[in-house]
C-alpha cells in the first residue's frame, strides 16, 4: 500500500506500523491525511496477514499537532458540520477496527491529533508526549470525538477542564488520569508498543476481535443490555475451534496455535 501522508511498514508477527508522515506541519490532519487513514484501516481490515497496528507520527515533535488550521478560515455552519463528521467518520473507522490498534504518541497530540489517539485501542506515550484539546482557544469545540471520547475515558471531570481551558498535560500527568496505559522513554517508544501490540496478536484472534466488540458495546448498552451481548459473544467464541485449542494447550502446558477460527 501506498499513501502520499502515510508510511506503512510491516514486522515480523503481522505487526503493522502505519506513520503519519507530514513532519514539516508536525503531521497536521488535512483532508488528505483523513482520506488516507480512511483507505489504510479499509484495506488493513481485510488483511489477514495484518493481524494489528501500531499508529504514531513522524518525527520527534509531533504525533499529530491537531488539524490543519488553514482550512477553518473558509468554513461556514454547513461546511463546518462536514468537515466534523468526516472526521468522526474516520475515527469510528480507527476505533471499529477488527483488530488492536495502538497509538504511539511522540511529541505533541493536540486537538485532533488528542482525538486520534482516543480512538485508538489502547494509547503509550513518550515522557515528552503532550496532550490537549485547545479547541477554545481558537473559537471552536472539539470536532472529531474528543468531547465525546474523553469523558469516556478520563471521566467527565477531566474531560470538561482540559475542553474548557484547553491547556495541556504532561504524559505523567496523562498516566494519572488514565488517558494513556503506559509512559515510556522517548527512544523506547515504537519498541515498547510493538511490544504490546505483540502480546495481544499472540492471543486468540477471534478472541481479540470479539473482546473489542464486547468493550465498544460497554459505551453504548445499559449493563443488562451489554450483558445479554456478552453472554452472546461469549457464546459465539465458545463455537470457535481457537476455544478447543487453547483449553487443550492449557491444559496440557504448551503454547497454543492458534488458527483464528
């Protein structure tokens, strides 16, 4: 695959890489960007040698600076409803996606690019990693999730005085809050997240894929309505050969194979 604002490298384990490659406006979002991602996570879907990606920027300043502010200047209450919703739409891409998908935030995440990595699985930042949504700060609100993905995820307290103020935190400060699942060094970065990303293709892909729908229903149903689902899945994984595999390997003390059906 080929993209003029992304790399996409491939690792040993089906591990993807996919890097936002704009380094000159610290990866800002513009259309092309978003058609992009949108093209990538369509065809990395129905890649079965693709078994899970890690997302991140390129460069040492920037994961995603926010989007690119050059393209506000023109927009109307029509066109600025969809210019949202084309990025909505492709971070529900991101966050639907049938497989793991780590952000690997380097530098700074703002605005979009904060939006971005809260549609990613599971978030690891470097210790100079900064997040914001200083959408205020231009007039604005948060346009692609992020007033919706981050109450979610950091509760809404947080969520309402980072929006409100639009001022950044650290990536310590991101750790306590839950916005990210690990810190690491900047040079550690790319390797930790392989690393982990690594983990979780090892295990049942089946499982994996029905495990991230389970959690998607979790912001969605009441508790009975997600339970009823759960019970469902967990039904579903039950009828898979991957289920027999891994109680034989467990039980008789060995790694399993997993096949993925």
């Amino acid at each position: 695959m080929t993209f003029s604002t992304l790399e996409v490298t491939r690792h040993d384990g089906g591990l993807v890489v996919v890097t936002i490659n704009r380094p000159k406006s610290l990866n800002a979002l513009n259309e092309t960007v978003l058609d992009d991602l949108d093209a990538c996570f369509t065809a990395l879907s129905s890649d079965a040698m693709a078994k899970g990606v890690v997302l991140t920027g390129s460069g040492d300043k920037a994961f995603v600076a926010g989007a690119d502010i050059t393209q506000f200047t023109s927009l109307t209450r029509e066109s600025g409803q969809a210019f949202a919703e084309r990025g909505q739409s492709v971070f529900n891409r991101i966050e639907n996606f049938p497989k793991p998908v780590i952000a690997a935030v380097n530098g700074f995440a703002l605005g979009g690019g904060c939006e971005l990595a809260l549609a990613c699985h599971i978030r690891i930042a470097s210790e100079s990693a900064r997040f914001g949504q200083p959408e205020v700060n231009l007039g604005i609100i948060p346009g692609y999730g992020g007033s919706q993905r981050l109450p979610r995820i950091v509760g809404k307290g947080i969520a309402v005085e980072m929006i409100l103020t639009g001022e950044m935190v650290s990536a310590a400060r991101a750790y306590e809050i839950g916005l990210v699942n690990q810190v690491v060094p900047d040079d550690e970065l790319l390797s930790v997240s392989l690393a982990k990303l690594g983990v979780i293709t090892s295990k049942g892909p089946i499982a994996v894929k029905l495990s991230l729908k389970a959690l998607r229903l979790a912001d969605d149903l009441s508790l009975t309505d997600g339970l009823v689902r759960e019970a469902e899945l967990f039904g579903e994984a039950c009828a898979t050969e991957d289920l027999k595999e891994g109680a034989a390997a467990f039980l008789e003390k060995r790694a399993p194979n997993f096949k993925g059906r």
